[in-house]
C-alpha cells in the first residue's frame, strides 16, 4: 500500500486523527480532511509525513466539489466526520436537530462518497470505511446492551441510516471492486459529546480497527459492520 492515497474527513482531531495518524505511519499519502483550515493544517504538521490538509465540510456542496477536484486517484477515503448532538429523546427533540445530525452523518457520507467515487475508480485496490456507531446497531439497541434505550435518538438512527447506506454502497460498488464495510469505534475519549470526554477509551484502539478496514486484502469482506476489535457488529 505504500504508493496508496487515503482522505479521512474530520480528521483535525479525534478518532480520524488517529485514523489519519496510523495510516501516514503505515506509508500512505493521506489528505486530513477538515472543515477549518488552520485546525486541519496544526494536524496534518502534527502528524508529519505523509499527511496533508485538505479543506472538506461534508454539509458543503461547494466546499466537497472543490475538495475531490483536487484530487485524482484515491485508494481509500475514510467517512468519519461526525456529530452526536445533545442526547435528548425521540419525543423531545426537535425535528431540526435530526436534520442537522443527519446533514452530517448521513448525507454528508453519501454527499462524499459519491464526489470521490470517480477517484476511487481509478484504484487497484479501493476501500471505503464507515465511521459507524456500536450505539447504531438494532440489534443491540433491542437486546440487553443499552439500558438507556431512548437517547441519543437522532445520533443512533443516523448512525442506523449510515449502516443501511454501507449495505447498499457495497452492493452497488462490488462489480467495481470497491469494498465498503461500517467501524463501531467503540466509547472514546474524544470531544464528540459529554459521555466521550469522561470516558477512559483510546481513539488509538478505534484507529487501529479503522485502518484494519482500510487495508483489507482483495478476498476481504464487503458490506459488513465490525467493532474496533475485528469482531462482527450485528445490524
Ligand atoms: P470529535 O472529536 O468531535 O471529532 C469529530 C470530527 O468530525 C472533527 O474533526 C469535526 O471537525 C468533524 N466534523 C464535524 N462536522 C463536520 C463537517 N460538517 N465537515 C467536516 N468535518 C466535520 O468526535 P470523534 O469521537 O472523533 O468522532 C469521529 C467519529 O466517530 C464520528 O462519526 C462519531 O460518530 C464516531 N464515534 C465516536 C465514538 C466515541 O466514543 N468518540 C463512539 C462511536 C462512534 P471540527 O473540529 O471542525 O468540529
């Protein structure tokens, strides 16, 4: 993979920093996707060799045309720009929220995706992964997993929306040779919302599972939704 290119988008900070991080130290090119320049910039010189700042909103029209006509070839893009919002409720959340959480975490992936499609067309071995949610899958929000089953209504069924849409990319991409598969990065301590600051987990382990994804070999899985450990996610 050592002439591979890779995008991560919200990769200023957190688990797609760590993402980006990993994959420049495995030898790829990667682009830090940020919406802030002078943020994206401070990580892309953090992380040092190999990474380099490229501008991306993912609720951006504009700014994703702007950003895939800049780049050409791409191995792999990482989708992990993400928003949880404040918790609340099905019953007490505004319909508002809903559409800002999903603006990022659902359109925005399908907004990216297809922008740099034509790119990752040009790959030998391309990949895309899904930066998802454990919190997003159905089937642990209806077992014993979750006490607290109600909250974070609009994040989890965004991140239920982005499973769904890895299904249905990796079925639409497979002819194409272009495997798409969902992370649930597990708790870690990022800025994402209050529950992941006071949390003990390393975004390290999530960017481990993340680039365990991005570097799968050709008769490596499709479609599919895996926790930071390798282990499978049901839906
Ligand atoms: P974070 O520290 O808040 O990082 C989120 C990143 O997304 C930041 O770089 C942020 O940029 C970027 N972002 C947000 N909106 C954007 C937009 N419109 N365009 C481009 N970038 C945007 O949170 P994180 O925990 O690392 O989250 C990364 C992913 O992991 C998310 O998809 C999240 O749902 C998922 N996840 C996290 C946890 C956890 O426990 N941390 C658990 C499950 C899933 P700014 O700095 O500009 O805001």
């Amino acid at each position: 993979m050592e002439n591979s290119v890779a995008l991560v988008t919200g990769a200023n900070k957190g688990i797609g920093k760590e993402i980006a991080r990993q994959l420049a130290a495995a030898g790829l090119a990667v682009y830090v996707g940020s919406r802030d320049a002078a943020r994206g910039e401070r990580a892309a010189e953090e992380i040092g060799r190999g990474a380099r700042l490229l501008v991306l909103d993912v609720t951006d029209a504009a700014s994703i045309a702007a950003a895939a006509h800049k780049v050409h070839s791409l191995d792999i893009l990482v989708n992990n720009a993400g928003i949880s919002g404040d918790g609340k409720t099905a019953d007490r959340d505004d319909v508002g929220a809903f559409r800002r959480i999903y603006e990022t975490n659902v359109f925005g992936v399908a907004a990216v995706t297809n922008a740099f499609l034509p790119a990752l067309r040009r790959s030998a071995h391309p990949r895309i992964v899904n930066i998802s949610s454990g919190t997003g899958s159905l089937a642990w929000t209806t077992g014993p997993q979750f006490p607290h089953r109600g909250t974070f209504a609009a994040y989890r069924s965004s991140k239920a929306a982005l499973n769904a849409l890895t299904i249905y990319y990796a079925h639409a991409l497979a002819d194409a040779g272009i495997k798409v598969n969902a992370l649930a990065p597990g708790l870690r301590r990022t800025d994402l919302n209050a529950a992941a600051a006071a949390s003990d987990g390393d975004p390290a382990e999530a960017g481990a599972g993340a680039v365990r994804l991005a570097l799968l070999p050709d008769d490596g899985p499709s479609g599919e939704f895996f926790s930071w450990d390798g282990t499978p996610v049901p839906w």
